[in-house]
C-alpha cells in the first residue's frame, strides 16, 4: 500500500514546514542570542505592556508554563520584570529591552522579506489560512 501522508496529512505537512521555517528562523534570529519564540515574546510586550503570563500565552497560543519558563529566562536577562499579582504574574518590559528589541525587529523584518522572497505571492494566503484554521482547531480542542 502507498501512503500518501508526506502530502495529504495535516499534521506532517504542517510539522515538516514548521521545521523548515524554524531553521530559517533560527539563523535570521540569531542576532538576538535567544531561540525565535523569545523575540516573539518582546515584541508582544512591545506591543502591549504589562501583560499577565496567561493573557500572553493566550495571544501567542503557547502553553502557561512554556510562557512562564520562557519569561523567566527573559527576567534572568533583566529584559523583563515579573511582579506577583494574586495568582497572576504580571510582565512588564525593562530600560534595558530597548537594545534587544531593536535587534528583534531587525530580526522581524529580515525574516519578513526573506519570506517574502522565498514564499512569494503563496506567503499571504498561506499565513491567512494558517491562522483561521489555527482557530479551528484551538475550538474544536476545548
């Protein structure tokens, strides 16, 4: 029997990219010292701060406790501080984020144009339809 999976399965379609656009990610990020996922997380306090471990995992779609550990890693850095709020913790950028976060929005746009350049005109629809049907399954989880 011929599987067809390395072409028709959601997961390992999606799986196999991801780690490709990970080794892209992985190199333009580099300049920061720390892993994609980290800059991603400034960038959303750049965005929006404070912000509660919980709503920034909400809006970046990973677990609390990866955004907990991650979050921490940043504090150890003194790029982020983290004050107890009953049973939320509150994040909040430092003075000392304003040199990483140039570099992760260096980061950002030389990752977009490369993408730009390697996905060309696929690059829009693919992200649109990624995200919706990232919702779909985030709803058909709970």
């Amino acid at each position: 029997m011929a599987h067809h999976f390395t072409s028709t399965c959601a997961y390992f379609t999606a799986a196999r990219y991801m780690r490709s656009v990970e080794q892209l990610a992985d190199r333009i990020y580099a300049p920061t010292g720390m892993k994609p996922a980290y800059a991603y997380i400034m960038l959303a306090l750049e965005d929006q701060h404070p912000q509660t471990i919980k709503a920034l995992s909400t809006h970046l779609g990973y677990e609390r406790s990866s955004i907990s550990r991650m979050v921490k890693t940043l504090a150890n850095r003194q790029l982020v501080t983290l004050t107890a709020q009953g049973r939320a913790t509150s994040i909040d950028l430092t003075a000392a984020s304003a040199d990483f976060l140039r570099t992760a929005n260096d980061c950002l746009t030389a990752f977009s144009d490369a993408t730009d350049d390697l996905l060309g005109d696929t690059k829009a629809p693919m992200t649109a339809l990624l995200t919706e049907n990232n919702q779909k399954l985030r709803e058909g989880l709970q």
